[in-house]
C-alpha cells in the first residue's frame, strides 16, 4: 500500500471524528465512510482489513484524545485496539453490489456491538451514533437503539458512495430505506405519562482536571450543601452527582446520611445521593434514593466499572510499570437492574460511564423505572470533550426509553432531558448551580427497550455472511 493512501484513510478517519461532540458535524461520517468504500475497493480480505484499520486508527486517535488527561499512554494503546474492533468486520464486506450495501452497514452494526463487551466489558465511548444526535435520524433509536442508528449511517454511506460513482440507483433506495427508518419510528410505540412532578439536578461546581485521590471529599459534600440554597422553588425530586458524598462503610450508619434524611425532609423531596463507600482497599459506587422522614428507600451499586478508572484490570502486572497512586482502592462491583424504591416509586439509576452503555438503562425500565437519573462526574478532564459524550449518551437514552433523564455531573454538564432528546436545561462548566423544571413520570416500553439490543446485533452478525452469498452469486449470473 502507497503510503500517501495509507496517511489519507488516517487523515479520512479523523474527519469522520469531527462528527462527534461537541463538534456535531454529524455528516462527515457518512460522507467520510462513503469516500473510503469508492477508493477502498479491493478482493484481499487483508487488504480490506490494512485500509479499514487505517480508516478507523485515523477515527480514534482523534476520537479518544480526552483520554489523554488520564494517561497517554492508555490512549496509545486503545488507539490499535479499539482500530482493531472495527476494521474486523469491515475487511470481510463485499467489495461491489448489493453485496457490499448490506454488508456495510452489518459490519459497522457487528464493530460497535463488540466495542460495547471487549475489552474490559467494552468502552463505547466516541460511538458514531452520538453524531446525529440534533436530527431526525436520532429517533431510529426508539425502534432498536444506538446500533440501528449507525446502521442507518451505514446506509447513508451507501448512498454518499454512490453519488460519488454515480450509481444513483444506489443513492435512491438507500435514501429511501433511511427515510422509511425514520417514518417507521415517528409511529412506534412510547410510553404515557403517569404524573407529573418537579425535578432538579444539583451541581456543586469546580475546577476541571482534578482527582478524587488529591481532592477533599468533605468540600464536595459542602458544595453540595451550598449549591442546595440555591433552590428557590419546591421540587419533588432531587439528583446529586456521583461521589457526591464519601464515607466509611456501612454509608448506612453515616452522619452524612442523616444530614440528607434531614434535609429530604425538611424539603419534603427525595433526594437521590452517591456515596463512595469505603471498605478497606475496596470502595463501591452506591446510589440511593433518600426519602422523607424515613430515610433510604432503596439503594443501588454500579454494576459497569470503568475499567482503569475505578478498579485496575491485572493490577499485579500494571503496577510493575505504572503510577496507580491516583487509583488506591479497587470498586466492587454491584448486580442488579439499575433501580432505586423511593417514595415516587421506582427511579431507574446509571452512574457515570453506566448512561453509554444501554442496556444498563434498560434494566431500570423493565424493572419499573418511570424516570432516569444519572449521577456523573467528568472533573478529571480538563475540557468539554467527555462531558458533551455524556450529555449526547443521556439525550440518546432519553429517546430509546422515553423517559426523562436528570443527569448531575459535579463540575459540569449537569442537564434534564426530555423524552425526545432535548435539552430543556443545562449548566455551564464549573459553575455551582441547581436546575429545575416539570418532568414526567412515565410508564410503558418502547421497542428498543422491550427487545434491546439483542435481536439487531443477531441480525448484523447474520446479514455480513449473507452480504458475501449475495456478492458470490451475483458474480456466478455475471
């Protein structure tokens, strides 16, 4: 391979990342796909498999640089890996036909899905479906998720490789199938409201680019407190952000608990707070649902650990040639649907890096989950990247669930989202600060949450062998 074509699928690559917040020029990803298949074309599985991995290196080097302000050399490595994952699938799509426009789209379907379980129970973050996320595209997710969604662009790179060839047969069905995707989730199914209510996020502010092992708990749980007098309208229910309070095992038995059992009272409001609750060289992530009067309703442990964040994968090995002082303990992990009993009833919970994944979302929802919170804490990076990831994952989940999503992120972006992915209000970066407005409790499945994601990621594994039955015996009639 000519190494000026090997720089410009890289060079592709990292325009396609352009697509991702806070950027949000959503059209460079099927534009950039489309351009790669109409000068990709070639019989050599390891030919495809060099310019796919070419394509996506260019993609997550620039996709994954807020990675850097936790170690650059975790980011090198994930660079190759995650390259790895999606140029796989990509190097067995035909490479003309039919063929090639069923099996693009099943490829990128197959590349995400693995993303999502491996390595380290899988990091989607940087997901192309992010991109669309302020237009009508953004609603295929209602029928069957994220993974239909990039599909879909699958489908729109169809068409960009297309009118670049000018095959606009190709342009014409593949926008016509990406127009009924779209129709067909305008009429699918939603949830209804049970009752309406008052909600608020709460932000307690700060500097980015900081610690939890270098910074004082106490003055997080403080900030909390003072960004609370803030308040100035009643509300039923109120998010904290994760780590919002730190405490000795069991949390239970805390005086900070019985700081908030007051204050839930006193406001006559539910108070969801995140306790890390320490227990020896281990900690867990716990949320729970504080009511008034009577205390926790229910609690929830973060079951989807970050993987280098919250617990070390081969620590024993790892430590021989890295600084883990920034990561003391290691996180336990929970089990369970993402659920907490409070005296609204019950109120689905994702902590932090939990809203990428969605099925964690949809355990809330099929355990009875009317509502979503997601406490999150993004302080550690020094820039809007992570944060706007966050706030793209919560709209997304929002969408494929119905529900309304109260996300508090210490120092930003804390949000309330509506059912269909607006944003009805948002905090600035660091500032301390308390949101409010109506939202709905809802009940009702739509079908992305009544199937998950199960069924498509079936049917992409499926159509990427067919994809090559078709391409075969389309050159046995040639």
């Amino acid at each position: 391979m000519k190494l000026t074509a090997l720089l410009g699928r890289i060079l592709l690559g990292a325009l396609m990342a352009l697509s991702l917040p806070p950027f949000g020029l959503w059209v460079l990803a099927p534009l950039a796909i489309g351009a790669y298949l109409k000068y990709s074309r070639d019989a050599s599985y390891r030919r495809q498999f060099t310019n796919a991995f070419a394509l996506w290196v260019g993609y997550f080097a620039a996709g994954l640089t807020w990675m850097t302000d936790l170690t650059v050399a975790g980011w090198l490595a994930a660079i190759p890996v995650q390259a790895l994952i999606m140029a796989l699938p990509m190097a067995f799509v035909p490479s003309t036909g039919l063929g090639r426009a069923v099996g693009l789209p099943a490829a990128l379907v197959v590349g995400e899905t693995t993303r999502w379980v491996i390595p380290f129970g899988g990091v989607p973050m940087s997901s192309l479906a992010m991109g669309p996320i302020d237009t009508y595209l953004v609603d295929v997710v209602r029928i069957s998720g994220p993974l239909l969604l990039i599909a879909l662009i699958g489908i729109l790179a169809i068409a960009c490789e297309g009118a670049i060839s000018r095959n606009f047969k190709a342009v014409w069905i593949s926008i016509s199938l990406s127009i009924a995707l779209v129709a067909l989730a305008q009429v699918s199914p939603r949830g209804e409201i049970e009752e309406t209510i008052v909600g608020s996020v709460v932000q307690a502010g700060g500097d980015l680019g900081t610690r939890a092992a270098t910074s004082s708990q106490g003055d997080v749980f403080r900030r909390h407190l003072e960004a609370m007098e803030l308040q100035d309208s009643k509300s039923d229910l109120i998010v904290w952000s994760e780590s919002s309070v730190t405490v000795n095992a069991p949390l239970e038995e805390s005086r900070e608990l019985n700081a908030i059992t007051h204050l839930a009272s006193e406001l006559d409001a539910v108070i969801i707070a995140n306790f890390s609750e320490i227990d020896g060289n281990n900690f867990r992530n716990a949320s729970v649902a504080v009511n008034p009067k009577n205390g926790i309703g229910g609690r929830y442990d973060k079951v989807h650990l970050v993987p280098f964040g919250e617990y070390i994968p081969l620590r024993g090995l790892v430590e021989n040639f890295a600084d883990l002082s920034l990561i003391p303990r290691e996180a336990l992990p929970g089990s369970g649907p993402g659920i907490l009993d409070s005296a609204l009833g019950p109120i689905g919970n994702v902590i932090s890096f939990e809203v990428y994944f969605p099925e964690r979302v949809r355990s809330g929802i099929r355990a009875g989950a009317t509502i979503i919170t997601n406490p999150t804490l993004a302080s550690s990076y020094t820039n809007s990247l992570v944060p706007e990831q966050s706030l793209a994952s919560a709209r997304l989940r929002a969408i494929e669930s119905d529900r309304w999503v109260l996300q508090a992120s210490t120092t930003g972006y804390s949000a309330i989202v509506a059912p269909d992915g607006q944003v009805v209000a948002e905090s600035r970066l660091r500032d301390q600060a308390i949101l409010t407005e109506h939202v709905e409790l809802r009940r009702g499945n739509t079908w992305a949450t009544n199937l998950g994601k199960l069924p498509i990621s079936f049917l992409a594994f499926g159509l990427l062998p067919i994809s090559h039955l078709i391409s075969i015996r389309r050159r046995e009639l040639l």
